[in-house]
C-alpha cells in the first residue's frame, strides 16, 4: 500500500507543470548564453554559445540573430518567445558550402546586417567570404571572396553593404545589385586605418583603429557612384572603439580599456552602467568582475535596440559569458543620489526613463515624501550621523526595492511581465497636495498602470492658503499676495472648508485671523488635528482631503483602452511621529467613501521591522534606513502580487 500512494505521488507530480525561468529584465538583463562555450539551442538560460560576435534585429525588432564564430553557425534569439534559441543556418563543421540551411557551412563568422526583403549578410572571417542568408527561401550563398572584414553595414540608399577592410586600411562598398566591390577611400590621413562603422536613416559614422576621433562621414546621394567624394566631420572623442551604435541622436562607443561603453562627444561622456546594490558597474573595481570584458583586437558585438531608447546589447567572450547580455543608459550617472530630483521639469524623480513603454512591461509611479526616498545604510562607525541629506543611492529608495523584488520573482517563477517602478515624490508635502496636478501630467507621458501614493498628512491647509479654482479645488499655483490676507478673507465661501472653518472659529478662543489654516498649531501637518477632531470635523478633513485623489483617479479612468487600465491604489506605513491607529483609521474611511483601494502593511511592518533592525534612523523623526525601505519593497510587492493590483501571472498559466 505504501509503494501504491508513493507511486502515486510521482506520477502526479510527473505531469505537474513545470515553471521555467523568464528573462529578466532589470539594469543589465542575460538575453541568452551562459558562462561556459558550447553548442545547445533551447531555453535562453541554458542555451550555448562559442564566441558570439556579429547581431542583427529583424524587420519587427521581435528576432536577434546572432553569429556565433566558432560554433560556425547562424542563430537566432526569438525575443517574444522567451528568448528561446535556435540555429538558423549551419552544420557546425567550418567550410563555405552554399545551399539549404541544413545543409550550408560557414567559417568562423563574425559580423551579421540585416538587409531589406528578409535577407541577412554574413561575413565569414575564416574564409574571408561575405555570404547571403535568405530567411524566406532558406538558402545560403556567396555574395563576394577575398576580403579581410572587421566591421560591415548596409545602406539602404544605394542598397550596398559598406565594411572596414583591415588588410588594405580602407573602407569598400559591395553594390548588392550588381555583386561589385568598389573602394571609397583608402589609407586616409584623418582615417589611416578604419575600423568601425555605424549607420542610421541620415548618418553614417567611421572611427580609426588608433586614432581617437570619430567622424560622420558624408557620401554624394548619387546611386551607386563608384570611388565617390567623401567628406568627414569630426563629431566626437572616443578611445579605441571597437564598434559604434546610435540611439536617440546619440552615438555610442564601445572601447578597450577600463572605460568600455561612452557617449561620443568632444568630451565624449562615460555610460555608467547601473547595478541593484547601490554602486555603478565600472571596471576599475577591482573587487568585482567586469560586467563588459574584451581585448582590443577581439570581434565583439554591439547594437541598439530598434524599439528601446538606450537599450543595447552586447555579445561577448573574453573573460566573460559566452553570452549575449542587454544594458541600459538611464543616465545613472546624473541620477544615481536618491535626493536629485529627476532630470527636469515633467520627468519622473528617478532614471531618465525614455517615455515609450517597452512591450511585456508594467509601470508603477511610487508617489511620496522624503519617506520614500530616504534611505541611508547604517555604517559601523557608532558616530556616524544620519542626517536629511544622507547621499543615498537612489538603488536603496523604497521604489527600487520594490521594482527589484517584482523582477526577481518574476524571472524566478515563470512570469513574462516585466516591473519597472518610477518615482515621484515632494518633501514635507501632502499626497493630496500634488497628486492631482504633478502626478496626472506622469500617468499620460510614461503610460503608467499603477498609481501606488503613499498617505499620511491630511492636505486640507491648502485650502485656506491657495485660491480655489473653477474646479473647486486650491489652484495648482502659489498666490503670495492672496497668501497675507487675513485667515477669513481666504475661506472658500461653501463646502467642507467653509464648515470646517466655521466650527473652527467657534472652538478656539485665540484670534484666528492670525492664523494660516485651521489647526495650523496641530503638530505633524494636521495630523494631530485629525486625531482630536470630533466626527463633523473628521468628515470635513476626509472631504478636503480625497476630494482631488478621487478626481486624479477619475482622470485616469478616462485614459482607459481596451488594453490600458490605469489604476490609482493608497498605502500607508508606520511613521514613528505619528498616532498609528488614527491615521490608519481615518485613511481606511476616506478610501472607503471616495471607492479608492487602501493598502494598510503597518502590521507586516511592525512585525518584521526588529528583524531588519535598524530598520529606522536615530535622527529625522525616524525615517527608514536602506534596510528600513528593503523591508517596505519587499512587503508592498508582495501585496500587490497578492492582490492582484499588479499581472503575475507565470508563462505556462496563460
């Protein structure tokens, strides 16, 4: 009987599904490869590689195909489909038969373009061939022999493939139509010895093998003009760039050296690489390994995302993965201190974050105070001082913790929803201050689905400090003259803050026009006020302040589409200063008569929060630590998976 119920067991769980990894997509994201060289197609995990080199998208930027050298095959990544792997050409035997893809041979390629009408151009570097991939008739041939190629791109004007040609120091021009080479220049003074090549719709850049300038190089827009004019202009400084890629009108430079990945500029501007942990990826750390590691004279690849701003990938092997990885540039190196306060006006307080939504993904906005963007690590030196302006890392903010945990357990358990959570936030300010005004203008340019806001202060001042609007709500604009008049010249004439006033003034026994607001003497910014207020009083507060949440949250109701749904959701947690339970309690009503969600984690957080000792600081009415906010992302996160306000669901589910 025993062996029955065990026999039982394991066949049960032998047809239990099974939950494969997803791709992760964070700071620097495994596309596909491992560390180890070898040959497997499959899942892009476990999937192998041998020296991959030259990448190229499809038309609809969904396929990478990759050629991997010294497997002396044709891959492809199929991005939409988990990244999953499979050989698209080759036998892995080196040789340079032309034929079927089953059938064809190739040797040592290294570079790979993407031509019009589903045709790939392959560079075979132990053959010297430039060979022709049709995707749609599934056979190989040779286009042109007899050539020594380190960099190569198509140009779609005069429908030719441009490549550096390191045996004769020049740069040659194969007109596809005709199969002929032709040189445009060779042994130039400004470009000697030129080596990569980068093209865009409307540029076409050069740089030299050991000189440091890069130049836009200009062709005559004649068609197919043989030994053209060429003219070059300086645009930049880089270091001996082995590769060149172009994104939103920037120019990238992939170098040797400690300082691999740059901006092209006349002071060409290092890409600082960002890691969860709190500090930039570089490669003069010596305590870690490079995360990108090439010798000068290695092929290695590097290309733009076609549909992503700033996204790259790149495909290595020396001292690394035998892998093909994705990085970005969010000006980490701008942004990276928790206290800067984004990059301009309109734009979230966090990464620059380009504004298209990739596919797969789904966008948080944490909105707060200085609660959720201070987070200081705890040294070890007892003198230490935790002050307001603690240069923290903004990877220890409460956002980023959240955003790390949500894309940890995604990739873990199978699901294909990407997290990315920006930030926004106003120190000493109340939700209901700015959400209306500062957060709707947010939702629209980043097409954010949910709204997380943090809770705490009541926000009904505003409406005895600014002029009240058609809306009937404070105006979104300061008025310093309107704010000297006395107290009751700046009472709305109806509503809830007229009411409040009223009761107000008959309570108190001081002379009220010498005040700012009602209650201004309540500590905390009312909040004190809101947990002495009788119920008339606390009905006025919960009015004023959910009046224009409930309004931004109608506002992102109108955004909606059959496929876009932006949500708005409040949470609280514990703040030391403040009288929990009233806060908790006056929030749950308000969320309760406005139809908004309400995330209480003050008894998770309470809980756990010795656990993660020191969870808050000493000083600064008891903000939270680094390890304080590590808490708070991992709870919230888990919360939202739970109740569902954020997809979670695994691949294999759908």
């Amino acid at each position: 009987m025993k062996n029955l119920c065990l026999t039982i067991i394991l066949l049960i769980l032998s047809f239990a599904p099974l939950r494969a990894v997803t791709p992760a997509e964070y700071f620097n994201s495994l596309v596909a490869g491992g560390d180890q060289a070898g040959y497997r197609d499959g899942v892009f995990v476990t999937a192998r590689f041998n020296h991959p080199v030259g990448m190229a998208f499809n038309e609809t930027a969904d396929k990478i195909y990759v050629a991997d050298s010294v497997n002396h095959r044709i891959r492809v990544i199929d991005l939409k489909n988990n990244n999953d792997v499979q050989t698209l050409a080759g036998t892995g035997t080196a040789g340079k038969d032309d034929g079927a893809f089953d059938m064809a041979t190739f040797n040592l390629p290294t570079r790979l373009v993407a031509l019009s009408q589903d045709k790939l151009a392959v560079y075979d570097a132990g053959s010297h061939l430039i060979r022709l991939v049709d995707l749609k008739t599934k056979n190989v041939s040779t286009l042109t022999k007899g050539v020594t190629i380190w960099d190569m791109v198509y140009r779609s004007q005069d429908d030719s493939l441009y490549f550096t040609n390191i045996d004769t120091d020049s740069l040659a021009r194969l007109d596809l139509k005709t199969q002929t080479v032709s040189t445009v220049f060779s042994k130039s003074t400004l470009v000697p010895a030129p080596l990569a090549l980068c093209i865009t719709k409307d540029h076409f850049y050069i740089a030299d093998h050991d000189l440091p300038t890069v130049y836009e190089m200009s062709l005559p827009e004649g068609k197919g003009v043989v030994n053209p004019q060429v003219s070059f202009n300086g645009v930049g400084i880089a270091d001996h760039v082995v590769q060149l890629a172009y994104s939103d009108k920037t120019l990238y430079a992939l170098q040797s050296g400690k300082v691999p990945l740059v901006r092209v500029g006349v002071k060409s501007a290092p890409v600082s690489l960002g890691t969860t942990w709190g500090f930039p990826a570089e490669n003069s750390n010596s305590q870690v390994e490079p995360l990108i590691s090439f010798e000068a004279d290695q092929p290695v690849g590097f290309c733009s995302s076609p549909n992503q701003l700033h996204k790259f990938y790149i495909a290595q092997s020396h001292d690394g993965p035998n892998a093909i990885i994705d990085v970005n540039d969010y000006a980490y190196d701008a942004t990276w201190l928790s206290k800067v306060d984004g990059l301009g006006s309109g734009s979230a307080m966090d990464y620059d974050w380009p504004d298209a939504k990739p596919e797969n993904t789904f966008r948080v906005l944490l909105a707060g105070d200085s609660r959720t963007y201070i987070a200081p690590r705890v040294m070890a030196d007892s003198k230490y001082d935790l002050d307001w302006f603690y240069d923290a890392p903004r990877t220890d903010t409460m956002a980023k913790q959240m955003e790390r945990y949500l894309n940890t357990e995604a990739a873990i358990k199978g699901v294909k929803t990407h997290y990315q959570v920006l930030e926004w936030n106003r120190k000493g300010e109340a939700l209901s201050s700015y959400a209306y005004y500062e957060i709707l203008p947010l939702v629209k340019k980043y097409k954010i689905d949910l709204v997380l806001a943090l809770t705490g202060r009541p926000g009904y001042l505003d409406y005895f400090m600014f002029p009240i609007s058609k809306e009937g709500i404070p105006a979104k604009d300061r008025d310093y003259e309107y704010m000297l008049k006395p107290l009751s010249q700046r009472v709305p004439a109806e509503g809830a803050a007229a009411d409040l006033y009223k009761r107000f003034k008959e309570k108190v026994k001081t002379d009220t026009e010498k005040l700012q607001w009602p209650g201004q003497n309540s500590p905390n910014g009312g909040i004190g006020y809101v947990c002495d207020a009788d119920t008339q009083t606390r009905d006025d507060l919960i009015e004023l302040s959910g009046r224009r949440l409930v309004m931004l949250s109608d506002e992102m109701h109108k955004l909606k589409t059959a496929d876009y749904d932006p949500q708005l959701v409040l949470f609280h947690i514990p703040f030391r200063v403040w009288q929990n339970d009233c806060v908790v309690s006056y929030w749950t009503d308000l969320g309760e008569r406005f139809h908004l969600p309400f995330l209480d984690i003050s008894d998770a957080f309470n809980n756990l929060k010795l656990a993660y000792y020191p969870a808050l600081t000493e000083c600064c009415d008891g903000h939270y630590t680094y390890y304080g906010s590590k808490l708070i992302g991992y709870i919230l996160s888990r919360d939202l998976i739970k109740d569902h306000y954020v997809p979670f669901e695994a691949a294999h589910d759908k």
